[in-house]
C-alpha cells in the first residue's frame, strides 16, 4: 500500500476541495503549474491547444477564465463551438485536471472593464499590436512597435489595446481528477448540473 496517503486520497469529497483549492492558489502564484494550464478549444476541422494564464475562479459560480485577443484564431473556433477544455497538471502534486465546460467571449462589457482596468502596464502591451496575433509576416517581429516593445507608453497610451482585449469564461460542466502514485493511482469524476454534483471514481 501506499505510505503517507493524502487525506483525499479514497475521499470525493476532499478531493473535489482540493480541486477547487489548487485553483484558487494557482491562481494567486504565477510560479505555480496551475498559473498557466493548457487550453483546448476546435471545431470540425481541427483541435487547437494554448498555454493561457489563469486570470479567476469563482467557486460560486462554477467558472474560471483568462484573457485574450478578441483577434485570436480561438475566438473564431470558440463562435462555432463554445465547448472547451482546460487541461491543469502539477508534478509536485502530482495532480491532473480536465476541466471541460461551456465558454462566453465577454467583449466590451462591465467584465472586460474591471478585468482591464486591474491589467497592468506591462501586461497591455499584448494589446497593442497593429496586426491580428497569427497573421502571415515577412519577417520575424513581435508585432509591436520599438516603442511599445520596450514599454515606452504611458497607462493612458495604452487605453487604445483595450479595443483588442476579451475575457474568455469556461462554466464549468465537468472536472477529471487523476492522481498518481507509484503504488496506486486514484481517478474520478465530477459532473456539475443545475447546481447539484455527481461524483464518481473511475478506473486510472
């Protein structure tokens, strides 16, 4: 048997606390690999993977979100289907999630708003590009101007990248929890629906 079990290790219902505890504090440390999960999204003619960085979780809600370029190839895959997956793995934990729900593109809303305005100098100049992110160039290039590349912009000339600025919402609908251990791995699932909650283990 396993020696040292955490005290989740044969309960759903820690589990499902400690999911929603990585969360919150990866959230909180950008050193943490639950600052920066993986980010799924695709439509008929392909899947499309991203690292994005953890912005918020609201326990209340069921939901989670990050920032993004509302000129992004993901918001064009996220219109023609909002289902994504957000893919979280922490080896110290030794901890995976696949955290799978429906998305909303908030776009010039009182959500982008408070979200913009607790963005930081340096963060806004993702914003500040010309060109679309992806688009075809002749040579390689941030895509910024020197200027703007070398944060030469004062809070108020950067006002003009909210134009560009989303927030991407996942509501949660479903949570794979996957444990490893060398001496018994432990995997369950979790099934969030008009506030009530199934859970369940599964074979690792």
């Amino acid at each position: 048997m396993l020696k040292n079990k955490p005290d989740y290790y044969n309960d759903l219902d820690k589990v499902y606390l400690k999911i929603w505890d990585l969360l919150k504090v990866g959230l909180k440390n950008r050193d943490l690999p639950f600052h920066i999960p993986v980010f799924i999204c695709g439509d008929k003619q392909k899947s499309d993977g991203r690292i994005v960085v953890l912005r918020g979780v609201d326990t209340k809600e069921k939901k989670i979100w990050f920032h993004s370029d509302i000129r992004s190839n993901k918001i064009k895959i996220l219109n023609s289907n909002p289902e994504a997956t957000l893919l979280f793995y922490d080896k110290n934990e030794k901890i995976q999630l696949r955290i799978s729900g429906n998305t909303k593109i908030n776009y010039q809303n009182n959500i982008t708003k408070k979200s913009w305005e607790k963005t930081a100098h340096m963060s806004r100049q993702c914003y500040l590009g010309d060109k679309d992110p992806g688009a075809n160039i002749s040579i390689p290039t941030s895509g910024l101007t020197p200027e703007v590349d070398n944060l030469k912009y004062t809070k108020e000339e950067s006002e003009i990248g909210y134009k560009n600025f989303c927030v991407i919402e996942t509501f949660i609908k479903s949570i794979e929890w996957l444990y490893l251990a060398a001496k018994g791995h432990r995997r369950a699932h979790f099934s969030l629906k008009n506030n009530s909650l199934e859970k369940k283990w599964l074979i690792p």
